[in-house]
C-alpha cells in the first residue's frame, strides 16, 4: 500500500513510500482508509518534541485520525463487521493514518455518525476526544460554570466551544476579528480579539481554562481564574503526574516535574489547580461524541481537504497556523 512516512525525527517533509498492508491482529479491525485528518500532533512527533514520552520505532506512518469502511476483522472482535463506515483515533503506537489502509484495535473505534460525510467524519476523533477528556473528565464542568477555551478557531476550538455550550456553561474565547462570526455561531459568548485586546484584563472568576498556546499565555491564564478553578494545558508543560500515568521511565518523571515546577508553583499560589492533558484513544467516548453529532450538538469544521498525494501540503498549511478548524487529506 502506499503511506506517507518518516525514516528519521526531521523538520522537512514526509516521503511517499510502498510498504507492507498491516497485518489484522485478533481483536483488530482492517480499515481502507477514505479519509485522515491533520494535527499538529503530526509535526511535533514528526520532528521528534514528543520523543521522550513517545518513543516510536522508524519508519514511522503517522496520522493520528481516520474515516474509512471495514474490510477484514479479527477474530475476536465482537462489535463490527465487514463494511462498517467508521472512524477513529488509534491509540498511540498504533497510529498511522496517512496510507491506504490501518488495523486498529476495535475498542478506539466507533461507527462513523450517519449525519457526516468520510471528510468532516475523519476531522472529529482527535480534537473531540481532547474537548471532551478536558471538559468532562478533567474539568467536570457544569451548567452555570464559566470556561476560557484559547484559539476558539483551532481544531479544537471549534469543538470545545460546542461541547462547553452543550454542557449549559458560558463560554469565552479568543480568536481573530474576522472569525467572530463563526464562534458566535459555533455558541461562544465572550470574543476576545487576541490582536487587540488582553483577555487577562477581560476576564475574571473563570472556572475553568483549556489552554492551547505557550508557557506565558497559560501563566496570564492562572490568573483568571476563581479560587479552586482549573487549568487544563493541551500545550504542556507535562507534569510527572502524565509521566506516571503513562508508564515512562524514571528519568523522564523527574525531568517533567522540573519543567513543570514554575507553572504548578504559580497555580498553588493562587490556589487554582494545574494538569497536563494528552489525549488518549477511546472509542466507548467518540460513541457519545457520534450521539452528539447526530444531535446535532456538535458539528464539524472542515477549513480545506486535500488529496492524499498532497499530505505534505496539508501538514504545511497546519503548520502555518491559520486553519479555521479541520484540515483533512481525502484518499478515495
């Protein structure tokens, strides 16, 4: 089959190559790929910044969202057939994406939402899973409560936004002048043009931050907040909380703990709670966040699709930073 890989950690493009159609393992599904979604997830592994805490193995597919149809299972794999359209983000160390076809274990798969197509459908697993593992699982947010959600416009954005405003809470966030009708649209409450304006100086007794941007945008956020309130960084720094949960060495405990000791000092200061979020693979929640979407709760926000020989070309237009919501690369 035909994969977009990496033979080494590089800051330059990924290679077109011929490799072996994945093997379907027992409790695997087999997935022709329809479509993939890009993240920024993408370029940071790609140029090795995860490399402590992801090790991979070379060569590498990467791609860390899908859409597709099923065309082979294992056998025991209890929840779905041959010909099942479905979607997916594979856990870590089973992602790779950007190729004809994957295998991926069943329990991070979820049937594709009916009301979607394989585009919009492949641009949801990833940003959605992080927007509900911040909001519902970390933050526990409720109705009433206030939330700042960073980068409304983002991939994640444009469904935190959604989810928060399903959830019954008020919704504040930033973004460029030209999107404000968008996010107004998508349920935010409170536009804070980041060009212009300081959202420290706007906002106050926040509840809750999910923040997507650097160390000092994410120190300006602590103080935001309501005594007790939390801030939930998708952006890092990690903590060794995240380093104990998912299993790393010693070494690498004690080197997140010394990263994030600056900002966990801050945030004990002023009495709110600070935790690193990197999402995880889980199919039993992307099932609620189909419900969602067939609800329409939730929809998704396709800023440009692109065909599957131009992967290096969607990865690029990510990287720049501008997209307003989902960039996907369609392979049939």
């Amino acid at each position: 089959m035909k994969a977009f890989i990496i033979n080494k950690y590089t800051k330059h493009g990924l290679q077109l190559a011929d490799v072996p159609t994945p093997e379907v393992g027992d409790n695997e599904v087999l997935l022709e790929i329809y479509a993939a979604s890009v993240n920024l997830l993408d370029k940071k592994i790609k140029t090795g910044e995860f490399k402590l805490i992801l090790p991979y193995k070379m060569p590498l597919i990467l791609g860390h969202d899908v859409a597709g149809v099923i065309i082979q299972v294992g056998k025991n794999v209890k929840y779905f057939k041959i010909g099942d359209e479905v979607y997916s983000r594979p856990s870590d160390f089973a992602i790779g994406t950007f190729a004809e076809f994957i295998s991926i274990n069943e329990r991070d798969v979820a049937l594709k939402p009916k009301n979607l197509s394989m585009e919009e459908a492949a641009s949801v697993p990833l940003v959605a899973l992080t927007a509900w593992q911040a909001l519902v699982e970390k933050a526990n947010l409720k109705k009433g409560q206030k939330v700042f959600i960073q980068a409304g416009s983002g991939g994640v954005g444009t469904v935190a936004i959604q989810l928060a405003k399903h959830l019954g809470a008020t919704v504040a966030t930033t973004a460029s002048e030209k999107s404000f009708g968008m996010l107004k649209d998508l349920g935010a409450d409170v536009l804070i043009d980041y060009k212009k304006q300081d959202f420290e100086a706007i906002l106050k007794d926040y509840d809750v931050v999910l923040n997507s941007q650097d160390n000092q945008t994410l120190e300006k956020s602590l103080t935001i907040l309501k005594p007790g309130g939390k801030a939930i960084s998708i952006s890092g720094p990690p903590t060794s909380d995240f380093a104990k949960a998912i299993g790393t060495p010693w070494f690498v405990k004690v080197l997140l703990s010394l990263l994030s000791s600056g900002i966990r000092r801050k945030a004990k200061k002023l009495g709110v709670d600070y935790s690193f979020l990197f999402m995880k693979a889980d199919g039993k929640q992307l099932r609620e966040i189909s419900d969602l979407i067939e609800q329409q709760a939730i929809r998704p926000v396709v800023d440009k699709v692109f065909p599957f020989e131009q992967t290096n070309e969607a990865l690029e237009y990510v990287e720049r930073g501008r997209a307003k919501g989902k960039v996907v690369v369609k392979m049939k």
